[in-house]
C-alpha cells in the first residue's frame, strides 16, 4: 500500500436525494434463492429511466467482462434510480436490486435502520481498504463505525452554464461569472436579450434545501454546528443569498416564472436551451448527455463563485454503492466484489481506468467529466492521465472548474438529519420564490426552531 494515499480532501460528505424510481426485477433472497449451478445472482442499479440505449449497452458489456473474470458470479443489471421516499416500500416488498447507489446524506440513517447491509468485511479485503481517504470513507459508515458500501461518485457542486445563451446576451462563454454579483448581471443580461431564464435555482424534493445550503456555503455560513447537534439555519449567509434570489425573482425578473424545479426537470430545460445558469454537482453532465441529450457545444461548467468570507467553500457529496439488507452473505461479498469492478477501480488503477473508457468509448458515452478524488489528488491525477486519450466531453469549456476547485474548500453537507432538514429549506425557497412579500428574517427563524426539533 502507497501512504500517500491517505492524505487528500477536506471532508466530504453527503449529497441530495435524486429523482424518481423504475424498476425491471427484484432480486435479493437467501443463499439458496440466488445460487443456481453453485453460481451466485445478483441484481444490480444498471441506468436511470430514460437513458438512452449506449447507456445500457455499456453497463451490460461490463457485466459480461465481470462476469468472465468472475464464473461464479451471475450480475443482471436493471432500471433503478434512487428515490428516498419510496426507498422503504421497495425494500419490503422485495422490489430492490441487490445493489445500488444511495446519496451520502441517507447512508447513516439507513444503515441506522437496517436497511442496507454492514459489508465491511468484504470491503476490508480489497487491495486498497486501507488507501480511501478517511473524510471520504466515512460517507459510507454506520454510526457505528462499520462500512455500508464503497464510496463513489464524489463531486463538487459547480456553477452550469449554457454557451450559446451567453453569446445571445452579449456575454463571453470563455469568461463566466466569478462572483455573484456577475452572476446576477449575466442572468439579467441573458433574461432581457433572450426571454430565457438567466439562473433557475432548485427548490422542491430536497433539492431547495441542498442548493440554498450550498448557496450558503458560498457565502461563508452554515445550517449546523460540526458536530449536528444545533440548528444555525438562522445565519446571516443564508438570509444574503436568499435576498439575492428574492431580486433575481421580483426586481430583475431573471429567473423565469418556473419556481418547481428538482434535479431531473432542471437537467430537462438546461438541456433544452430555456436556463442560462443553475447549480449542480459537477458530474451532472453525464446525465445531460445520456438522459437528456444536451449539445456539447453549448454545455459550460465554472468553479462556484465565493464571497470573501474566510469561511466560504463549495458543497462536496457523492453516493454510496451499498446492498440490500436483505441480501444474503453471499450476494453481499458478490455485490462488492461488482462495486469494486465497475464503480471503485477506475478510481484507482490506471489499467481499470483504461479499460473502462474503452467500453464506454464503444458504446459513446461520456468520457472525463470532472469528478473528485476518492483517495488523493495524485491517484486522481494519474487516472486522469491515462484516459486522456479516450476523452470526449468538452473539457476546454470546463477549465474554469478544472483548475480552480482544487484551490476551493470543500465543506461537507450538514452531519445530522440532512434530508429532513433541505425539505424544512425546500418550502423557504418556494415561499421567496413565489411571494414577492416574503418575510426571509421570520422564515428562517421559524425553519431553525424546526430543525433544531429534529437535531434536539
């Protein structure tokens, strides 16, 4: 094992609930329902509802390489996204795969539930348990400090833009907005020359709390204390950034009369060209590729500005690969052992990176959007040098991301009932949103006593 791997981030930690659930098959049983000729079935999240056909093309390929590297293993992938408030009704009714990918902010309080499986014999005995950087693979741990799954997809939240909108508006796409102020100022620029919408924040499905948080962050404040034990919602940052998103709304009419969106329809109508600017995660472009189509040509992606605060950073998350507690002991070793090759390894070995990029190169899928490390800068970057050859997004048009997020703080999502406390956010959003009148002094008052009930 190479040391160097453990230094690395700043904490990381939890992202936001996604989206809405498809399934094709259920799969999880004892040891005997799942062997057949002494091989062990497992199911396993394969593609989101409407990707497109190279998507899951690529996923079955790398199932058949598995699968021939592993003649013990039988893997099915199918249609699953994650879907927090359905999560516990699939489980019961045996609607699950076997293995799938839960938000960083869910996997304390399902494990804590018993609903996802404590693997951490089977992660301790890959080659490198013990190369993770530990701020990362704390996401994938119970409060009792087992392992629930593999870390993956880690990410920094980013500002997206649409090119072609900023040529519209007179505005250069090789020079986005650094600071929120120019944000404000290109979105009104591209509403008045367009009639599009400059910049569309999310606000329902959690994903209001998790951007209002990350807007937050940026200017330097917080929702909790370190340890999740008291509420500070109720912060001079929070109530800044949402007086700038009540004069987006009602002074500058910047924003555009759709105050509903969540991840999947803002991904919809940035693709579509009718959104100039919105925040993310910076991985988000994947699926603006595979699900919504998006041109390449007109796709930018800038660091998030931050405020001079000492306190500023960018909101970082990712998901965890974890397995259905009602996977049997076999199916769990079998679900980790996929997870290690199709989800961690590319992360890691240069080799896995390679051949990865190769099947999804077949397949046209996309190839190098920005992500995070999950061990450490160095590790990442000899990944990055070794899928070089086979990148095909725009990164010439992501450089504003690339080479300064390193230089960013990365500051982790709030430690204790993280979703229940955006949904508490989801309806300040709206309410600023949809009232010009809004009183964001007695709404964040009122949203810091609910959610210090939930932390007291």
């Amino acid at each position: 094992m190479r040391n160097h791997r453990r230094r690395g981030l700043t904490a990381l930690a939890t992202i936001a609930s996604l989206a809405s659930v498809s399934l094709l098959a259920a799969a999880c049983g004892s040891d005997e329902d799942s062997k057949s000729d002494g091989k062990v079935t497992i199911t396993v999240e394969g593609w989101r509802p409407g990707d497109e056909q190279g998507t899951i093309d690529a996923v079955n390929k790398q199932a058949e390489a598995f699968m021939k590297d592993h003649p013990d293993i039988v893997v099915k992938p199918i249609e699953w996204e994650w879907n927090a408030e359905t999560f516990s009704t699939q489980l019961a009714g045996d609607q699950l795969p076997t293995t799938f990918r839960v938000p960083f902010t869910d996997t304390k309080g399902l494990a804590e539930r018993k609903q996802i499986a404590d693997v951490t014999d089977y992660v301790n005995a890959l080659p490198y348990a013990e190369d993770f950087n530990p701020s990362v693979l704390a996401a994938a741990q119970g409060t009792d400090g087992k392992i629930y799954g593999l870390p993956t997809d880690v990410y920094g939240v980013g500002l997206h833009y649409n090119r072609d909108l900023f040529e519209q508006a007179g505005l250069d796409p090789d020079s986005p907005p650094t600071t929120w102020d120019e944000v404000r100022t290109d979105a009104k620029a591209i509403a008045d020359k367009t009639g599009k919408a400059g910049y569309v924040q999310m606000s329902t499905n959690n994903t209001g709390g998790w951007m209002l948080t990350t807007l937050t962050y940026a200017l330097g404040g917080r929702m909790e204390s370190d340890d999740g034990t008291t509420a500070t919602v109720d912060n001079d940052a929070t109530a800044e950034g949402l007086q700038m998103l009540h004069d987006m709304r009602w002074t500058d009419d910047s924003m555009g009369k759709n105050t509903n969106y969540e991840w999947a329809p803002i991904n919809e109508a940035f693709a579509a060209g009718k959104i100039g600017m919105y925040m993310s995660g910076s991985d988000v472009y994947n699926a603006l590729v595979t699900t919504n189509q998006i041109d390449p040509d007109s796709y930018g992606l800038a660091v998030l500005p931050l405020s001079d605060s000492p306190d500023a950073g960018i909101l970082g998350g990712g998901s965890v690969a974890a397995v259905s507690a009602k996977a049997s002991p076999a199916e769990q070793e079998a679900a980790v052992q996929w997870n290690d090759f199709y989800r961690e390894a590319k992360n890691y070995d240069p080799d896995r990176a390679v051949a990865d990029a190769e099947v999804l190169k077949a397949s046209d899928q996309p190839i190098g959007t920005p992500t995070l490390p999950i061990f450490d800068e160095t590790t990442w970057q000899s990944v990055q040098d070794a899928i070089k050859p086979y990148v095909n997004v725009p990164l010439a048009q992501m450089t504003s991301f690339t080479d300064g997020v390193f230089d960013q703080t990365l500051v982790p999502e709030p430690p204790a009932h993280t979703q229940e406390v955006y949904g508490i956010l989801d309806s300040v959003v709206q309410k600023v949103l949809t009232d010009e009148n809004a009183d964001i002094d007695a709404l964040l008052a009122d949203a810091n006593d609910q959610a210090q009930g939930l932390l007291g």
